[in-house]
C-alpha cells in the first residue's frame, strides 16, 4: 500500500476508485465501503484510493471540543493496509481546505489531483465551504469532466455512523464486548513509559505509568481490565488500572500497567496496550493493605480469564 501525505507528491493513478472519509476507527461498517470500493476497482482494472484527512474536520471547523479518536493516524494508516486498499492519501484539513467552494473543491482538488475514475460516495456527503456540495454536485461535474459517482447504500451508511458512536460509547461504559464485535478487533491504546510515584512497587504490584502518544485517542471507563501488552515486539499478560487513584487521594486520571511476571525497566519505552476483559470498576479503598488484597483478587481474576481464553 501506498500512502501519500503531500499531495504535490501524488502519482498518476490508473483508474482511480475513490472513496473519501474520515475512517476513525476502520470498524466493520467501514470495511463495507472498503470491500465496495476494493470490488469496483477490480471491475475497471484501477486503483482504489481511500483519501482521509488530518486533523480530524470537527478540530477544524464544527465543535472543536472533545474528539476522541478511535485510531491515531498511524494506526488508522496500519487498519487500512491490513484491508488491502492500495493507496491511502492523507489530506491536511485546514482552513484553506475547508474554505474551497464545493466547485473548487471538485474541480481543483478531486479531478486535477486524482483524475477519478469512480467516486464511491454516501449519499449524504457534503463538502466545500459551509458543505454546500453534495452528491448532485458530483453527478454534474462527473459528467461533465467524465467520471461516475456510485452511491453507497444509505441503510450501509447509517450503520456505519451508528457503529462508531456505539464504539464510543460501549468503551466509555466498559463494555469491550460490544466494541469488539463493531470494531471486528481488540480495542488497544498506544503510549511511552513515564515515571511514576513508584508506590505500587512497595505492596508487590510495580506498574508502568503509560502517556499516550495521542493525546485525543479515546481511554476506555475507569476501572481494572485484564489486558495484552506489546513491548519491543514481544506479547506480555498483565492488568490494567485506569482512573485517579482514589487510594491516595488521586487529583489526576492515570493509566498504570502491572505486566506480570516482568521486572524490565522500560522508562521511555513503547508499550500497546490490547483490552481483553474488564475486571472491576475503580473503587475507594482505606488503605494499602486493602489495595493489595483486591489486586491479588484482580491478578486471579486476569489470570483466569487468560487461561479459560486459550
């Protein structure tokens, strides 16, 4: 797979069949419109193309508050690759972008930069300055300056938007089941070692203090999970906490790794972090002791699940 981030770079595409999103995520109702697109460029012996942009639209232009991203832009670039899409382009969202009219946007960005073959477009898609473009648009300049637009199925298109605010939400409420099932993978988050304040270490639970490589990747509900660690390539069990620590009177939300059967000092290393199963909710706890003896409790429960998922 080839992905382009500038577009004074692109090459000349043969049979160019585009689709255009944000893919937050590359869930199950995305791989949908990817299988569509993948099957089309087939058809016409071309190239598909996903064209997705960064930063997310809404940090632009929109509510510019509160984007939690299912994907980084790496990882979203990885999904892709894994679905077979043969070019990924990457577009810079700013205001400039954002402010084209809809006929620039078509005739300045879309046909000079790519020169479609097929567009494959929700029939809700809108773009161009104050989104006034839409799929009519298209049609016209398509037939105009020869390519066709195909029309995503809008019952397809709906159950996509749904499954990504469902995703959202069943993290948000730990439930890892739900989002598996419309992700069609393990949730996972990404991030650097950092030093903590080393307590766990003295009740026999050290853990590695994670921050996230980015920072607007959306952290599941507060609570204990059991999960997959990946660490120089190398997969590792362990159990995950995420909330502020109520134990010490925390004033911060943290994530806190404890990777069993481990004593590596990994400060400034790279670790992802795979959820398996949920454990617990964050509960206030009177002291150290208290804390130890529900980790041992929580450490069985992770160990357990381990097993019975072999």
């Amino acid at each position: 797979m080839k992905v382009f981030k500038d577009l004074n770079q692109l090459l000349a595409f043969n049979n160019a069949v585009i689709t255009i999103g944000t893919f937050d995520g590359v869930h199950e109702g995305h791989k949908k419109i990817l299988k569509q697109l993948k099957e089309q460029a087939i058809t016409v012996n071309g190239e598909s193309i996903v064209i997705t942009f960064y930063p997310h639209p809404r940090k632009v232009v929109g509510d510019t508050t509160g984007v939690l991203l299912l994907t980084t832009l790496e990882e979203k670039i990885e999904l892709l690759k894994k679905e077979l899409i043969d070019n990924v382009v990457v577009v810079e969202f700013n205001e400039d972008f954002a402010n084209q009219t809809a006929e620039e946007y078509i005739s300045d960005f879309l046909f000079k930069k790519f020169k479609p073959h097929t567009l494959i477009i929700g029939y809700d898609h809108h773009f161009g300055y104050k989104r006034k473009g839409n799929y009519e648009l298209l049609e016209k300049f398509g037939q105009k300056l020869g390519f066709s637009v195909k029309e995503i199925d809008e019952k397809l298109l709906s159950e996509t938007a749904i499954s990504s605010t469902r995703i959202r939400k069943a993290l948000l409420q730990t439930d890892l089941y739900t989002a598996k099932q419309l992700l069609g993978y393990d949730y996972f988050i990404e991030g650097k070692v950092i030093e903590g304040d080393k307590l766990g270490r003295t009740i026999g639970y050290p853990t590695a203090n994670l921050q996230l490589h980015n920072e607007e990747k959306l952290v599941p509900g507060d609570g204990v999970y059991a999960v997959e660690i990946i660490w120089n390539k190398q997969p590792l069990q362990g159990m995950l906490y995420i909330g502020s620590r109520p134990v010490v009177n925390g004033k911060r939300r943290v994530i806190e790794v404890n990777i069993f059967n481990f004593n590596e000092t990994i400060y400034q290393e790279n670790l992802k972090i795979i959820f398996q199963s949920y454990i617990r909710a964050d509960i206030n706890m009177s002291n150290f002791e208290e804390l130890k003896r529900q980790l041992d409790v929580d450490k069985t429960s992770a160990l357990t699940f381990f097993k019975n998922s072999k």
